[in-house]
C-alpha cells in the first residue's frame, strides 16, 4: 500500500519552529542586547584609539604644533580608527605588516633602520601586498570616503577643544580629552558617513580602482604601526633619540588613564546609537 508523502510545506506551521512574536517586552529586550553590544565593540574601539591619540599629540606637541596639536592628533586618530572599523582584510594586512616591521628593525637591525626608515619599509610592503589584484578577496572601494569623514570629524573634535581650553581655567585632563573625542567623535562619525558616501558613489569607478585604494589604505596603516612600535619600544631598546624618548615618556605616562577614558568613551558613544537606532556603518 503506497503512502503519500506530507508536502514539505503543508502551510501550517510546525510545532519545533520557533514563533515570531511582537511582544513588546521581547522587543525591548532584544534592543537592550544589542545596545549593551554596541557600547562593548565602541568600548573597544576606545581603547584602541586612546594610546594613538595620546602617541601623536605627544609627537605633535614635541614638534611645536601649539593649539593645532589637539586638531591634528586628532584628525590622523580619527581616520586611522575609521581604517580599523571599517577595512576589515586591508586593515588587518596594514596593521600585521607595520608591527612585524616595526619589531622586526628593533630587534634585529636597530642601528641600521630609524624611526622614519622602519615607517617607510613597512608603508612600501603594505602596498605591494594591496596592489595584488586576489586580496582582499572583497574589495570595498568606500574606504578612502570614510576615512575622510573620519579625519573631518576628528579635526572638527579637535578644533573644538583647541578653542574651548584656553577659556578654561586649567588644562583639560587626560581622560576628559580622550573621553569626548571617543565619544563625540563616534557619535559624529556614524551620523555624517552615510551621506558622503551616497555622493562618492556617484564618482566613475575608474577614480577609486580597487587595488589601488587598498594599497594607499594598507601602506598608511603600515608606516602608522611600525612607528607606533619604535615609539612604544625604541627607547627601551636604546634608541637614543631626544624626540622619540620624550614622545615615549608622554605616552607611558598618560596611557592608564586614556585607556580608562577610551573603554568609557567608546561606551557612552555605542550606548547613544543604540538608543537612538543609528544605523550601524557597514549598513552605509
């Protein structure tokens, strides 16, 4: 006796399969995990971008940038955290590349290579590899717009507080600095980046060639990581260079606090764009 198979959609529906709901204190609690989600990846994000902040104001301070050090730290922070946040494989390659360089020139030929040359070697092997037409695999030609709505929003976080300090009876502290530009600059960043990048879209694709945006992207953060490593370990190690040992010393000095400061700004910023449903940027 044949036995007719039940049709794999009977248009009911089945008892494991779990039931769509509206109930609205599920929906609230959905919203609550994904906000607590985004204040957890910003806080991240913070504490990455807290000790390149701090690293090139201290630079930029040695070098006699004056009021402008606040804007310029924190335009290249701005960009070089948009780079991370959104790059994915060209962000990873540029990093991995320019640290690898960094320790490898300290460890092995610190007498041969400086600061400058390490930056240089690392920048030039990042691009080589971005150049490559089979990496990344996806390739997002959007990168360089939103690294300049990145160094927009930081130079304009900057601008303000190299403006509001002088009024203020003291020098802003550490962690007040690095906490509100991780903060508003987050909140910025994510609230600007899409419109400019509905107008970049509009350009021909042959003025953003991909192999060629990847290896500008990838070289900048290539020479940023190495330098980021003789700073951190340079004089440590013996380097014997005035501005490279007093820019270390300003980093090791203030980096607890801006590290606290980064994780409580970045916190604040993911938490506000969850509340507020900002779209999430690879959403743009």
């Amino acid at each position: 006796m044949a036995i007719n198979p039940r049709p794999l959609d009977s248009g009911r529906p089945r008892a494991d399969a779990a039931p769509r709901t509206t109930d609205p204190a599920d929906l609230h609690g959905n919203r609550r995990r994904l906000t607590f989600l985004r204040a957890v990846i910003w806080g991240l994000i913070g504490l990455i971008y807290a000790p390149l902040f701090i690293g090139l104001a201290a630079l930029f301070e040695l070098l006699g940038a004056g009021r402008a050090t606040y804007v310029a730290a924190a335009a290249l922070a701005g960009g070089a955290g948009a780079v991370l946040y959104v790059g994915r494989e060209v962000a990873l390659l540029g990093t991995g590349v320019g640290v690898a360089v960094g320790v490898l020139s300290l460890v092995a030929v610190p007498q041969v290579l400086s600061f400058q040359h390490a930056a240089l070697v690392a920048a030039a092997l990042a691009a080589l590899f971005g150049l490559h037409p089979a990496f990344p695999v996806r390739c997002d030609r959007q990168v360089p717009a939103r690294v300049l709505v990145g160094v927009a929003t930081g130079a304009l976080c900057g601008s303000a507080l190299a403006v509001a300090e002088p009024l203020h009876p003291e020098p802003f502290s550490t962690f007040a600095v690095v906490a509100f530009l991780v903060s508003v600059n987050g909140v910025l960043y994510v609230a600007s980046v899409g419109p400019l990048l509905a107008l970049t879209r509009r350009m021909p694709p042959a003025l953003h060639r991909c192999n060629w945006v990847e290896a500008l992207v990838a070289g900048s953060l290539a020479a940023l990581a190495a330098g980021g490593a003789w700073i951190m370990a340079g004089p440590l190690l013996g380097d014997g260079g005035t501005l490279m040992q007093a820019t270390s010393d300003a980093l090791y000095r203030h980096l607890p606090v801006a590290l606290l400061a980064g994780i409580f700004g970045g916190s604040v910023a993911g938490a506000l764009l969850g509340v507020f449903r900002f779209p999430w940027v690879h959403e743009t």
